[in-house]
C-alpha cells in the first residue's frame, strides 16, 4: 500500500492539506476539503498513525488559538451590547470550519468523535471564561447594571451553538456606553477573557473570526 509508511498517496494528501488549512484558513481550502481521501487506521503502522493525529490536533489547535485571539480583540472593540452579541454571532460561524474538519468523512468514526469532544470542550471552557470574567468585574465595582445587560447578550448568544451565517445576535440594543471592560479602539492590549493579559489578534485568514485558545494548552489524543 502506497501509504503504509506515510509517503504519498491519502495519507500525505491529508498533511499537505493540515498544513495548508492550519497556515491559511478554511476558505483556501474548501475545494480540497471536499477531496480528500479515507484514512483507515489498519492501512498504517502505529506510530505512523499516532503521527497523523498529533499532526490533525496541531492544525486545530492551531485554528483554536487564532480564533480565540480574533474573538478576544472583537469583544475589546465592542462598543455597545450590539456589537458584543455581533462579536459573538461571527465567532461562531468561524468555529463552523474547525467543526467541519473534525467531523470529515475521511476521518475514522473512533477519531472524528475524539477531535469533535475535544474542540467543543474548549469552546465550553471559553464560555465560561466569559462569564468568570465579568464576576471579576463585578468583584472590582463594576456597574452592576452593565454587568448584568453583558451576561445577558453573552448567554443569548452562546459559542456552544453551531453558526448559522450572518445572524443577527439576540439581545443587546445600540447604546452610547462603553461595556464592562472595554478599550478605546486605539488600545490594542488589554486583558482577555481569561484574564491571563495583553493578547493582540492575529490577522483574520479566511475566518469571519478566525479560530487561538485563550486557554494555553494543547488538544492531544491518547
């Protein structure tokens, strides 16, 4: 088999396609995404095998981190609650892709449900870190009004809901204040939802918000 030890054939069209999505984005890639191959973990060795999945969670760490830092700069943007909710509305359109590739016919069923767990795992734990950033806020005296109208536009648009293109976000009206924890546009830095500091966003490839884990951690597979 021309892909028992990794060279040529369905498994190297998958690396050259990982490396290309994970540098580029989803839309330079679509079509190719359409043509990849099946992988068969019986048609490789173990540890060729093993190679291929570190390979695969790299890429979409590496996506993960992207959008993380986008969304994180998008919300530091915000202006009002609108914006906020829009913020959050794109962001989830963006995950849409990284779901797609971790849901791939061409992936074994045993992997795809490996990948999928771990992706939506780290968009709970962003979500969460949402709301455990604004309790600090409100812990610092934070209006409590603000508070509460950013916790509602952040449940109502929740990251854990597949994007649904350009919908409008739930909640949030237009208003002149700036929202808890929000910059003046010229400010770059600031602290991200995590709470770990200065995070400047990556530049947007092909991604409404392009997927950066606030989170610092790896996706591995057993």
């Amino acid at each position: 088999m021309n892909g028992m030890w990794g060279h040529g054939g369905a498994y190297q069209t998958w690396t050259r396609y990982l490396r290309d999505w994970a540098g580029h984005g989803a839309d330079a890639t679509a079509e190719a995404a359409a043509r990849l191959p099946a992988l068969r973990p019986e048609d490789y060795p173990p540890h060729t095998w093993a190679r291929f999945a570190e390979q695969l969670t790299t890429a979409l760490d590496l996506r993960l981190r992207a959008w993380g830092r986008s969304l994180t700069a998008a919300l530091a943007a915000a202006r009002d609650e609108f914006e906020v909710g829009r913020a959050l509305v794109q962001a989830r359109t963006g995950l849409d892709a990284v779901r797609a590739l971790a849901a791939h016919p061409g992936l074994p069923a045993v992997l795809r449900a490996q990948v999928t767990e771990l992706i939506e795992g780290h968009v709970r734990t962003y979500q969460q870190q949402l709301e455990e950033a604004l309790d600090r806020e409100a812990r610092a005296g934070a209006d409590p009004r603000l508070i509460e109208a950013r916790r509602r536009t952040v449940r109502e648009n929740p990251l854990t809901t597949p994007g649904r293109g350009a919908d409008e976000p739930a909640g949030g009206r237009r208003s002149g204040r700036r929202p808890p924890g929000g910059r003046r546009r010229e400010d770059p830095d600031g602290t991200g939802p995590d709470g770990t500091g200065p995070d400047r966003p990556a530049r947007a490839e092909g991604w409404s918000y392009d997927p950066a884990a606030p989170v610092r951690r790896r996706i591995i597979t057993d």
